[in-house]
C-alpha cells in the first residue's frame, strides 16, 4: 500500500490538539525525547519499509 | 635483531636456525606471514591437504591478553573441518543469556536458545591464545601424521620483490638476514600490516574517534554466565558504555567505553583501572588484573585482497569494530574459503583466475561486517544530539515494549556469509529452504547420533537426500565423494535441506557453501557446476 498522502484523520482539530496536549509544560529536551518515541512507536506500527521511506521522503522534500 | 612487540603467551615455535638461511633463495608453493590464528588455520587446511606450507612468524608463539574472545558457531564448524573444535568447546564458556541496562535499569534480557539439531554452540567466550595454541597443537598432530607444515619462529618479514611468476621475501632472523622464494604468499600479519605498507596498497575506511579499556579480572565471584551491557552505566567514570562477559579459567573480560580525548597511559595505571571496576563490581569483590588494554577502531577494507601472487587475510586486509565479534570469526572465513582454492591452483587442477573469486566473496563478507559494525558504533556512540535522543528513545521504549527491543544495538553477532549471487554459483532449481540457498554454508543437522558436518567428507561433495545421484566421481581430476541420506524419520533435516520438497541434490564446495542444487539432476549439470565453482565457467572474467 503506497504512503497515504491525502487527508485520513477524521477529526483533524482533535488530533492536533492531542499533539499539542502531549507536549504541554515538557522542556525542549522532553519534547524532543517525546516525539523520537512517538516516531518509533508510530514506524513500527507502519512496518512497510517501502512506505515509511516514502514517508521520510515527503517529510524531507518540505516546502518551506 | 628482530623486535619484540608482545608478550608471549605460549611459546610454541622457539626460533631454530634452519640449513636454508645459509643457502640460495628456496622456492616455497606457499609462504604464509603471520602466525597468527588466520595463518595458522589456513596452514592447518593446506598441510591436511598436503600442499607443502611454511609460516614466518615474528615471535617465538602466541601473544598475551585475551584479545579475541567470542568465537561463533561457523568459526567453530571450521575448526571442527581441522580437527580443532572440540578442543576449543571444551575449553570455551557457553553462553545463551544477555541482559542489557541502561543506567541503574535493566531495559530486557535475550536468549540466544541455539535450535537443536546442531554439533555446536551458537557461541562459547574463548582468551585468542587457547584458540591459536589448539590449532597449532592440532598443526603438530597434522605434521607427525605427514603434513608438509613448516612453522619457524622469530623470522621477521623485513622486504618483499615481487617477479613474474614468484615473490622474493627478506627474512630477519636472530642470525642475520636470508631470503625465502614463494610461489604464492598470504600476508596474515594483522591490522598494520608491514607487506601491506611494503606494497603500498592503501587501506582506507572510517576511523572512529574513541577509546575503549579492556581489563580481564580474575576473581571467584559469583556473577552468571551471562553478557552484561550497559548503555550510559551508572557506576562513576565509566564512560558511556560497558560490558561484562565471562571467559574461561574464572576470567571476566569488562569493558569501558572512555571516549576520544583521554590520557592512554594515566588511564591504564593499575589505580585508575581498579578505581573503575571497584564501582562496577561493588566494593569488597576480590580480583585480580590479568590484562588491560586500550585500543581504538577503525572499519576499513583494502580495495581487493589478492595483488597478483600475494593475498591479505584477517585483520591484514579488513578491519571492523569489536562489537559483533566479527573480526577473527571472519578472518577464520577468509583461510577456510582460500585453502581448497589455493590448492587446486596449486595442482593445475583450477585455473588460476579461480584464486579471483577469494578477494570477490571475502571482500563481500567484509562489507556485510563492515556494515553490521559501523550500524551497531554508531548505536553505541551516538554521533549527533539527535542520534543521541533516538537512541535514548529506543532504550526508553524497549523496557516497556518488544517492538524497541529489535532496534537495540549492542552488536549484532556475526553469522556466517553467505556468498548471494556471486562468480561462483551454480543453478538454484529446488525450491527449498532459504538458510541452505546457493552460496549459503552448510547448516548442520543431527544424524543418528551425530551431525551432518561430521559426515562431509573433504573436496567437494554431492548431497543426495532422498534423491540419487548421477554417477560421477570426478570433473576434471577435482574429486567428487557422494553422502546419500533419507530424510526419513529426520525432521530437522528434511526442515533445512528439502522445505516442501520430496528430495534434493547440493553441490558443495571444500568449504562447504552450496555451489548448486536440484530436485533431481543429471551428470552433465553436475559436471557444469562444478565447473562455475571451479572457475571455469566461460561467462567468468
């Protein structure tokens, strides 16, 4: 199955907030430790190698 | 004069003057530099195969201190083909269990559980100079029974002038200079190797900027055998990595991790040493130091390890880390694959473009180590802020949960190569198990009361399980020796050998990688594949 690029999460808002909820009142170090664990946890749950290359190829080609 | 660089452990070839060093150059088949256990397994092989063989050695036997110590299941498969592995078992610490801390808390703990149904452990901890010192007892065995092996001690290689069809080797000795002709000539003489500088080849890679102290304790305490890793250990000054493991004659092998910019000769002051074990074992263990060390690595191959007539193994041609254990398992990989083909060559029963294929396959095996060691470095010593908090983050996860475990790097233990794809393949028609694929080594197997590998006889052999065979006895004076088996009653081997299949035909080389195999097969495909092994094949360069 390729990377799924289009939207997917049904309450966008929620999920955002979630995010943000995670992080409140962590340091800098904190959330940095935070979001590796959340990679981690989330790629294994993916597992297709194809698709987390793709993944790391979408969050690498970012416009800014 | 002739340096002394180490210590020796066990004096097994005092220096002897021989009648040679006051006569012209003699011509030898094969000069083997290096005594080491590279040169002295690839001496053993040959002189069993009665290819006349003569090692120069530096030193008087083998050296002091531990060094190599975790020798895996196909180094001890190799030295069981030489009749050495029985001695190493006996003597080695099997070990199954490791557990891996970070900080105060243990993050989980692996078994290693070898499956049945092979002769030998996946691992045992061995000091380098048992393992040298059995296969040269072994190499004294070989020559009362008529082995043409020649071992002389304190014979310092100080020149090399290669000829057209020999090289021309200076030899130091205690009484003076002589020179020593050699058709072909493998240098075993280690990581710095002095032919290598002689010839100028380069040997280039990646330098890591870090030190490690080695201290071998003896001491009666009661710690199991098991290997012990710390990522960020807590006790003081320990740097940030460490290691327990348990070696023969109640001798503990820790490691500490200590980082680039350190004062070598301040740290290895028996004070300091204790100072760091003193925290990491808990006051009031007794011991004692046997040996200490600091070393650096670096991971680094030559380009190829055959010039023309001379050829590099072990350390001499590549370098990895220490973590994995892949350094003497796989210069043991690199005698068993270039014996059998140095000495076809040598009997004109091969031709010589056959000796090619040992820097292909060898140079393949080095970059799979090569790489399997640099992951596993890195893991262990983060190289940026972010690789340190990824590391961190899989240490964190994996306490909690099985899918971080995986991803925990404290070395991945060497296995052995498997030569995919390479010049010397033939067909792969069965479709059967992926561990016995062409290219694989024989996987070992129980039989009766005995295993599989015990059975192989030496050249090249034709499997037939559940299958006959061709009758064919030799391709082009290469013998070739049938072993016929059922797979009946045998589940384990019908698992490795035949997968769904009903019965299968291996061809397999001297050193026991599967050249070929087939549901069923007839003479001239087996004449065919034996020649592709032997370097025949015209499709080969």
């Amino acid at each position: 199955m390729p990377l799924n690029l289009e939207p997917n999460i049904p309450d966008p808002d929620g999920f955002y907030d979630l995010l943000l909820a995670a992080h409140q009142g962590l340091s800098k170090d904190e959330s940095d430790a935070l979001n590796a664990r959340l990679i981690l946890v989330l790629a294994n749950h993916i597992g297709d190698v194809d698709v987390l290359r793709e993944a790391l190829t979408a969050a690498c080609n970012r416009s800014e | 004069m002739v340096d002394v660089r180490y210590d020796i452990a066990f004096r097994l070839y005092p220096y002897e003057k021989v009648p040679d060093q006051d006569l012209p150059p003699k011509r030898h088949p094969v000069v083997i530099v290096g005594g080491g256990p590279i040169g002295m397994a690839l001496a053993l092989d040959l002189g069993r195969k009665g290819t006349p063989v003569l090692v120069l050695d530096d030193h008087e036997g083998v050296g002091q201190g531990s060094r190599a110590i975790c020798f895996a299941k196909r180094t001890l498969e190799i030295a069981d083909r030489l009749g050495a592995g029985q001695a190493m078992v006996d003597k080695g610490v099997v070990w199954n269990v490791g557990k891996v801390f970070h900080g105060d808390d243990q993050v989980f703990e692996f078994n290693l559980q070898p499956e049945g149904g092979h002769k030998n452990p996946a691992f045992i901890n061995l000091q380098q100079p048992y393992f040298e010192k059995f296969i040269v007892d072994e190499i004294r065995k070989a020559q009362d029974d008529g082995a043409p092996i020649e071992i002389r001690g304190c014979n310092a290689v100080t020149g090399l002038t290669p000829a057209a069809d020999h090289v021309v080797l200076t030899v130091e000795t205690p009484d003076g200079h002589y020179q020593v002709e050699a058709d072909w000539l493998v240098a075993c003489d280690g990581a710095r190797s002095p032919l290598r500088d002689m010839m100028r080849l380069s040997f280039d890679g990646r330098v890591f900027e870090d030190n490690f102290l080695i201290a071998d304790v003896k001491m009666t305490a009661d710690f199991p055998t098991e290997r012990w890793f710390w990522f960020e250990p807590p006790f003081k000054d320990s740097g940030q990595s460490a290691l327990l493991h348990k070696q023969p004659d109640d001798i503990w092998r820790i490691d500490f991790q200590l980082g680039w910019d350190i004062d070598r000769a301040e740290e290895l002051k028996e004070e300091n040493v204790r100072a760091r074990v003193d925290a990491m074992l808990g006051e009031g263990v007794a011991y004692t130091l046997e040996w200490t060390s600091i070393y650096t690595f670096q991971c680094r191959r030559m380009q190829a390890f055959r010039h023309d007539r001379v050829f590099f193994a072990g350390d001499a041609a590549h370098q990895v880390s220490p973590f994995g254990a892949r350094g003497a398992n796989s210069g043991i990989q690199d005698a068993d694959n270039l014996a059998w083909k140095l000495d076809l060559v040598i009997r004109g029963l091969a031709p010589e473009r056959l000796l090619d294929s040992y820097s292909e396959e060898r140079v393949h095996g080095a970059d799979e180590n090569i790489l399997n060691s640099t992951r596993a470095t890195d893991f262990l010593t983060p190289k940026s802020e972010m690789s340190q908090i990824f590391r961190n983050a899989v240490l964190a996860l994996a306490r909690e949960h099985a899918f971080a475990r995986p991803l925990v790097n404290s070395g991945r233990l060497s296995m052995p190569c498997v030569y995919d794809g390479l010049s010397l393949n033939g067909p792969d028609l069965l479709d059967g198990p992926k561990r016995t694929r062409v290219g694989a080594p024989a996987v070992d197997a129980p039989l009766g009361e005995s295993h599989l590998l015990d059975h192989l006889p030496e050249g090249f052999t034709l499997l037939c399980i559940d299958a006959s065979a061709p009758d064919l006895e030799a391709v082009d004076g290469v013998s070739l020796t049938h072993l016929n088996l059922s797979a009946e009653g045998n589940p384990l081997l019908a698992d490795r050998y035949l997968g769904d299949a009903e019965g299968a035909v291996y061809l397999l080389r001297p050193d026991q990688h599967v050249v070929a195999r087939w549901p069923a097969v007839s003479a001239d495909e087996v004449r065919a594949a034996m020649q592709t092994a032997l370097g025949k094949d015209v499709g080969c360069p």
